[in-house]
C-alpha cells in the first residue's frame, strides 16, 4: 500500500480540497506528472489540464485547473491554481468563454513574447476543450 501524504489544491476564491492522498497526476508545463509520498523537492509551473487526485480512502477526485504553480516536498504537495473547478462544475460555455478571452487577448498583444504565451495558452485550452467536454 502507497504512503499517504497532504495535499492542498488552493485557488484565489478558496480552498478546494485539503487531504491525504496516496497520488496525485498534475498538467507540468513540461509533460505530466505523478506525485506520491516521498517525492524529491520540485517546484514546476502548471497548464491548463486536469489534476487527478488519489484519496486515502481510495476515492478519485478529478479537477481542471487553467496554469498555476506546484510546491511538491517528500511530505506534501500544494497546488497554487490561477484558477480551478470540480471536473463536475466545468461545462462547454465556461471553457469557451475562457478561449475567447484568450483569443481576445491575443489580438491585443504588443510584443512577440506576449503573443507566443497567449498562443501556447490558447492551444493548451483548446487541447482540453476537446479533451474534456468532446462534442
């Protein structure tokens, strides 16, 4: 049996989940990534994507959240979220409005730099718009 550790998945509106897990699958921006009990100490920025949450009890918490950071140590992890919602609470409407901001944004874009992080973003959004609610 996997050891358990806390983790915490935290937005700027609220706490959304403060538990013992045995796993946690995170969106890195540099590919997937599975945490577990006795991870070595790593900070990475997170994308668009879902976090899959293994609890204690056994139970699978799925969760999308829109970039972000992670603080992983071997006795916890925290999730600093830009922005995230139960897998459940996410409808189409929501994630086009989210892309359409992007797109927005895009458009408005002053330098080169700015404008290749909106177009990653967009694409990352885009990916888990037919990911998650296909069609």
């Amino acid at each position: 049996m996997a050891d358990n550790f806390n983790f915490e998945l935290v937005s700027p509106e609220r706490l959304l989940l403060s538990e013992k897990v045995s796993e946690v699958v995170i969106p890195a921006t540099e590919g997937e990534m599975t945490v577990m009990a006795n991870h070595a100490p790593t900070m990475t920025t997170i994308k668009p994507g879902v976090v899959s949450v293994k609890l204690a009890s056994g139970q699978t918490s799925r969760y999308v959240v829109f970039g972000g950071f992670a603080d992983i140590l071997p006795t916890g992890c925290t999730l600093l979220a830009e922005s995230a919602v139960e897998m459940s609470e996410l409808n189409r409407e929501t994630l086009v409005k989210r892309i359409e901001s992007a797109k927005a944004e895009l458009e408005k874009a002053d330098s080169a730099e700015h404008k290749t992080k909106l177009e990653q973003y967009l694409a990352e959004l885009t990916h888990l718009n037919g990911v998650i609610i296909p069609a």
